[in-house]
C-alpha cells in the first residue's frame, strides 16, 4: 500500500536520509502532525542554542504524537523540515540518521530556512504526515 522510491536520473546525494517519492495506494488513515519544537512535557524550550538536541528533542515530539495514533516513524511518508539557518543542516542530518535508519522506509523531505519560527529560542521544527495501513 505505501511505495517508496528513489528513481533513476534524481539526485540522490542525500538519498540515506528521505525518499524521493512515496506513493499511497488505499490508505486506512492519515495522520497529520502539526510542526513540532524543541519543548519538552512541561513546555520548556530544550536545547537553547543546540540545534542537535533540539533536533532530537523534536523527533522525540514526533514519536510521541504519532504513537497516540497508534504509528511511528516508520509511517511518515512526508516531513517538513524548518531551520532558522541551513547552516544548521549537517547537524541535523545527524540526528536524522539516528533515528530514520531504514532506507526502505524513509519518508519524502523538505527542508525550508525559515527567517523566524514561533518563538526565537527555536532553531528547527518538523512537521509530518503519516500512513496507516
């Protein structure tokens, strides 16, 4: 029900870490994650200034919001990647492989600089869609 691919003659330098394409056929459920940051339970901002540990604090959100759906990471199809500063990006990536090891499960990725997020202790959110099926 869910392909992933990364076909011939696209880029494929960071091909370890997302998909080029997902296809979905007949999917049971969507599951639409809102941009998740670096706060923590009690809404405390993690990482000031780390943007590894925030990072890994905002792929831990994702873990949490897509498990009381009854999913996990491996169902992303599609993620949103906001950084106040592509510079950023190879620290990112890092976490990235932590934490999306399969290759065969890897969702589609888009990654934005974003001047501003919602509050400036922020450095990076995700957003994320999921398929159950």
């Amino acid at each position: 029900m869910i392909r992933r691919s990364n076909p011939a003659g696209l880029p494929s330098r960071r091909a370890h870490i997302y998909s080029q394409v997902v296809r979905v056929d007949r999917p049971s459920a969507f599951i639409f994650v809102s941009g998740q940051v670096a706060r923590d339970e009690n809404s405390n901002c993690v990482g000031i200034g780390d943007v590894a540990a925030q990072t890994e604090q905002v792929i831990q959100n994702l873990k949490l919001a897509l498990s009381a759906e009854g999913a996990t990471l491996d169902d992303l199809v599609k993620i949103t990647i906001f950084l106040t500063d592509f510079r950023h990006s190879p620290e990112v990536d890092k976490v990235r492989q932590r934490h999306f090891t399969a290759s065969a499960r890897l969702p589609v990725s888009t990654m934005v600089e974003a001047r501003k997020l919602a509050s400036p202790d922020y450095l990076i959110e995700i957003e994320g869609i999921a398929v159950l099926s």
